[in-house]
C-alpha cells in the first residue's frame, strides 16, 4: 500500500439522499452516511446546506480502491483541482461507488427533514456537551434545540453559574453554525453597537457603516449570543425588542418610520 493522500468531496442532495461528489462530477453514495442520527449524516447535512464552508475529506490509499471518508472544516475553495476519485470501489469506511441512474429531481430539500432534526435533539445533542461543563442533560438538550429551532433562550442564573460558558459551549458544537457575542453589559452606545455608525468619506460624503450586529443578523445558521443583556442600556432593549419578537424579526436602522429595516435571516 502506497501512502495515503486526500480529495476533497463535496456534498448534494439528490432525492433527499446524501452523496459525495468528486472534483470530476462523479458521484458516490454513502450507505452508512446515509443512516440518519448519526454524526456523519448530521454533518454531511451541514455541508450540503453550506457547500462553499464545508466539504467531506476522503482519505484514499495509493491504488484509488481504498478509502474512508471524515468530515473537515474544509472551505469549499479546497475542492477545486482536488483530485479526482477514480475507483472508489470497496473502501472500508463503506463508500461505494454508486453509478446514478436517475436524472435529479427539482425538489431538493434546501434545510435538514423534520426526522433528522428530532432525532439530532434527541439522540445527538447531548454527546455534545462538553465533559467540564456541569449542566442539567435537559437544560443543555433544551439549548441545542432551540439553536437548531431558531428559537431565542434566556439564560438566568447568579454570576458565574456558567451561563456564558454554555451559550459559547452550545453553539461551538454544533458543525455548521457559526457565532457571533456581543456584550450588552459594556457599552453605553447600544446604537452604534448594535446598529452602526455614520461616518464622513471625502469622496461619498457621510456614510452609514452597519455594526457587526447587523451583518450577523443578516447571516444564516448564526447563533447570536447576548452577553449580560441584564446590565444593558434601556436603549439596547428598545432596539432589540423587534428583533427578539419570533412575530417581528426586524431591526429598524433608524428612528424615522420610513427608515430602512434589515431582516433577520
Ligand atoms: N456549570 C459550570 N460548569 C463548568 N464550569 C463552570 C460552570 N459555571 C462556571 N464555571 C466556570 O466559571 C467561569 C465563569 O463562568 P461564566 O460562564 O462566565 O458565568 P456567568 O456567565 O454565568 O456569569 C467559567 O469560565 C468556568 O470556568
Ligand atoms: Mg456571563
């Protein structure tokens, strides 16, 4: 056996089934990432729902026939002049190449069905959790659910019970979020914090600049986490009251009826 090399692999989703595909187009089907509630799937979701960040590694040895394949925090940039897989045969990771026969349908599921997203709360969450955190299993599952529901949750609890711990906790672990924290507690401009600023450009003249808030509001798959929202200005209440509200998901740029609003993605 020659030693082993990568390709990258990207994600699709043909027929509501996963499969792997190689720089030259050509497809495999996974059985065992096709088995769903495990981690594999849950990730192979997270990538074809985000290809340009994530996309499977393929660890093949010298003759092509043998492989296995592990997800990576790939950029999809890495896909391109990969090299191809050419005879994906019998690995031992159970890729096996899979000739299509059927042309893809149109209705390709854009988000994870409604039964991996259960069996994920379910089954999954809680091997998340990291060991040094001490947490209530229900508490943690209860948070990984509404990250994955899209839901707010209010962490209450003395200083230094680990509320911020687990919020950062929480949305590290899931593969295919990101996360953004903002600290209300220390600021006592919760317009420019959350809102942006206007600045003077000698050649634009002034020039409204939108806050980190704003663009992580706008990016999918975000968990935003409200630091100290208790210690916050009243105004930082005011603001966020539109975007908090699951019946509203707005922010308003400015105080103006008529100002321009920005959707929560
Ligand atoms: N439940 C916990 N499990 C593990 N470590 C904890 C826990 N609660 C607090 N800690 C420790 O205390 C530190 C401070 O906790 P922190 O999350 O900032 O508290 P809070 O945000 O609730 O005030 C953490 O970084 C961690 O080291
Ligand atoms: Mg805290």
């Amino acid at each position: 056996m020659k030693s082993q090399r990568f390709v990258y692999l990207k994600v699709e989703r043909v027929e509501n089934q996963l499969i792997l595909v190689d720089s030259a187009g050509k497809k495999f089907l996974v059985p065992e990432l096709n088995e769903k509630g495990t981690s594999l799937y849950k990730r192979a979701v997270a990538a074809a729902n985000n290809p340009t960040k994530y996309c499977f590694k393929a660890r093949v040895s010298g003759n092509l026939t043998e492989g296995s394949v592990e997800f990576g925090r790939n950029p999809g940039e890495n896909f391109n002049g990969a090299e191809p897989v050419t005879n994906f045969n019998r690995p031992n990771g159970g890729l096996e190449q899979y000739e299509m026969k059927v042309t893809p349908q149109a209705e390709v599921a854009e988000k994870p069905v409604e039964e991996d997203v259960l069996n994920f709360i379910h089954n999954e969450a809680g091997g998340l959790k990291p060991q040094m955190l001490f947490m209530h299993p229900l508490k943690w599952k209860y948070l990984i659910r509404n990250i994955i529901r899209g839901k707010n949750i209010m962490m209450t609890g003395p200083a230094g019970c680990g509320k911020t711990m687990a919020a950062k906790a929480a949305a590290n672990s899931i593969e295919g979020y990101n996360m953004e924290i903002f600290n209300l507690g220390s600021t006592q401009d919760p317009r420019a914090t959350l809102i942006g600023n206007t600045q003077f450009d000698t050649k634009q003249g002034t020039v409204f600049n939108p806050s980190p808030f704003v663009k992580a509001i706008q990016t999918p798959n975000t968990v935003i986490v409200l630091d100290e929202i208790s210690r916050a200005h009243p105004e930082a209440h005011n603001i966020l009251m539109t975007v908090l509200d699951a019946g509203q998901r707005y922010l308003r740029l400015d105080e103006a009826a008529d100002s321009p609003v920005v959707k929560v993605a």
